[in-house]
C-alpha cells in the first residue's frame, strides 16, 4: 500500500467515485481502520440492505464505509437519514456513476462531498508530488530516469495492483484479468449489457481511434450494433469511468458541448487488457492526457472541465483547458526533435476575449525548450509530477 495523493474532507461524509480497481477501498480502509466497513459486493450485505435500508446504515454507527453503493443507490435516502438525524460521517464508493449520481444529488445535496478518484498518477506509489509539471524545469537526471520509466508506464498503466507486480509477465496477467472481469463482465451486469463480442469489438474500435472525433454510427458499423446500442454502451464506459471525454472548445461557454466529442481511455492499463491495436501515437496521446486528467481530478490542475479545439480550418489542439482568466493549449508529440509543422497550429491559436494563452508541447525528447512563446516539456516530467 502506498499513500494517494488525493485529500479527503476532515469533517464531512463523502462519496468517492472511480473505476474499479482504482484503490478506493484500500484508501480508506486504511485511512480509517477503525471505522465499520460493509460492501455491497458482499450478498449478504446487499440482500440486507435492500430489505432494511435504514437498519442496515444505522448498524454502522457514527462512522461507517460503504463499498460499492452503485448497486443500490436507493441507499442514499437511508444515508441522507442518518446524516440529517444521527450525525453520521459516511465514506461511500462507487465505481460506475449509472444512476447513482442523479440519487446522489437528489438526496445528499450539501451533505456528502462527491470526489473523484482515478487510477495512480504515474509515481505516486514513488512518494509525494515532487514539482509542478507546467511551472517547473527538472533537471537532466530526474528526466533520464523518468525517460527510462516511460515505455512502461505507457504500456501497463497506473492500477494500483499493477504497479505492485514486479515483472511483466504479472502485470500482463493482472491486466488480462482486468478485461475478463471488470472491464467487460462486471460492466455488463452494471449495465444490462448483454452483448459481449459488441462490447469488446466497441472497445478495439475505440482505441483504434484515440484521437478522432466520436461518431457514434461508425461505432455502431465497427462494432456490428445497432446506434442506440452503441450510444447505450459508449455511455456506460463512461459512467465506469473507463473512459473520459473531451468535448469541442468555443469562445462562447453555450457552444461547447456542440460539435463531436473525443474519448481517451482513463489509464493506458484498459488499453493493453483489451489488446487494442493503438499506434504509439495514440498509447503517448492517451497517455498524456489521462495523467493530465488524474491531476484535473485530484485538483492539482484547477479547472473543471479539458477541452479539444478545432478550427474552422481544420487546425486542431489536443487539450485547451482556463484556470482563472487564462487559457492553456497544449499539443502532445511523439517526436524526439519537433518540427516546424508541430508548432502551427499553437501558434496559430488565440483567444477572442484576448486573455493569456499559454502554450505547451509535450514531446519524446529529454530537454526543455521555448520556442517563440511555445513551451516544450519532456514527457517525462509528468513523472511525479502535479
């Protein structure tokens, strides 16, 4: 067990969403040891608490965790009961969002903080945050090091149980497992799906397609399923937080949601359990803005939401993203020693309320740069980075 680096509340209950197999459990239980623990993958638990919801929170005392609430999110009221008349502090999982979100905000709203926990930043299971990823400038050894780390982490990813292995060949299996149980069979029980092969082919098109704007019907085709289907099942990888989605960045905040959205996996970890057949461009894209997305989850990185941007013209950026009153735009390159052509379209890129833009590369090589006003960052700096 190594220590997250995510912070929980001192003094309010908490709902604490991610993907299975994130460490959501072993977070708290060993943050709070002494605190009574029931999870609802347990039968007897959860045939207990559908017949006396009430009875079954009140058991847990003043203190108590839930596991997996997911599976009976009628459960909150019983919670909201106890918060509301018994003084309860309740720490609460659930690794799929599917309905119990919409209970959690009908009726935990101002009592229960809701966070997010992804799989671990790459070094996290190395101790604390070491430097700041976009402000500071490490030095040729810390990057030599992390540059040697890299290929790893972009091929086995950041699960908690994988980084415990200590060769390949069991993460490998770690992994493979994965697919056959928590990626695939438990989401379908989550889910009422009931194709497999349609949800596996739906996975192999996805990360065929890291990168490229999400059209449904052409999942639909690639996957042999109908459109609603394949609306129905892309929806529940995301509600499991198995994936992530960037939507198209406008200047103006109503039209954001508008154009085709992009999806990326939540740790390159999914990628190799399923055996995708992603380019080393697309495993480094999805790579550099799923730790991006870990950090914009844990709150290192303060904005609410990432972005894509388009232009008219067909210019696009990987990420644009506003903290305050600017906006940062970063490309991700696979190049060791970018070229003209890479740095187009930051430079090309503006803001039409005339805020600052910052500008970023990430790319395979081992030094930092400034080019014009664009900012080249070694991939590697993400390592233990926030």
């Amino acid at each position: 067990m190594f220590e997250r680096w995510i912070q929980l509340p001192d003094h309010r209950s908490c709902l604490i969403v991610g993907p299975r197999r994130c460490g959501k459990t072993t977070l708290l239980r060993h943050r709070y040891p002494s605190w009574p623990y029931a999870t609802l993958d347990d039968l007897d638990f959860l045939e207990w608490s559908r017949r006396d919801p009430k009875g079954f929170i009140t058991q847990l005392g003043r203190h108590g965790i839930v596991d997996e609430i997911q599976r009976l999110p009628i459960l909150t009221v019983a919670v909201k009961y106890a918060i509301d008349n018994q003084g309860a502090r309740l720490f609460l999982t659930g690794s799929s969002t599917i309905g119990l979100l919409d209970a959690a905000a009908d009726t935990l709203a101002g009592r229960v903080e809701i966070i997010s926990l992804p799989t671990a930043c790459w070094g996290e299971d190395l101790g604390a945050p070491t430097h700041s990823i976009f402000q500071d400038k490490l030095d040729p050894l810390r990057i030599k090091d992390a540059d040697r780390r890299l290929q790893e982490a972009m091929t086995y990813g950041q699960f908690p149980e994988v980084l415990g292995q200590k060769d390949a060949e069991r993460k490998r299996e770690v992994l493979i497992n994965y697919r056959n149980t928590y990626f695939t069979r438990d989401l379908m029980q989550l889910s009422n799906i009931e194709n497999l092969e349609g949800l596996r082919a739906l996975f192999q098109h996805l990360g065929r397609s890291l990168g490229s704007h999400l059209e449904v019907s052409a999942f639909a085709r690639e996957a042999g399923i109908s459109f609603p289907t394949a609306k129905k099942y892309l929806n529940a990888l995301h509600q499991a937080e198995l994936t992530f989605r960037l939507y198209g960045y406008q200047y103006g905040p109503a039209k954001r949601y508008v154009k085709a959205a992009k999806t990326y996996f939540a740790d390159n970890g999914v990628l190799y359990g399923l055996s995708s057949h992603s380019s080393q461009g697309q495993l480094l894209e999805n790579f550099v803005l799923a730790e991006l997305e870990k950090r914009r989850k844990l709150g290192f990185i303060k904005t609410d939401q990432f972005y894509f941007y388009k232009s008219a013209a067909g210019n696009e950026i990987d990420l644009v993203f506003e903290v305050d009153d600017e906006v940062y735009a970063v490309e991700v390159k696979s190049s060791t020693r970018p070229g003209p052509r890479d740095f187009r379209n930051l430079r090309s890129f503006s803001d039409s309320r005339k805020r600052k833009v910052n500008r970023y590369l990430f790319y395979m090589g081992t030094e930092y740069e400034t080019i014009d006003d664009i900012r080249m960052i070694p991939v590697a700096a993400l390592f233990r980075g926030v």
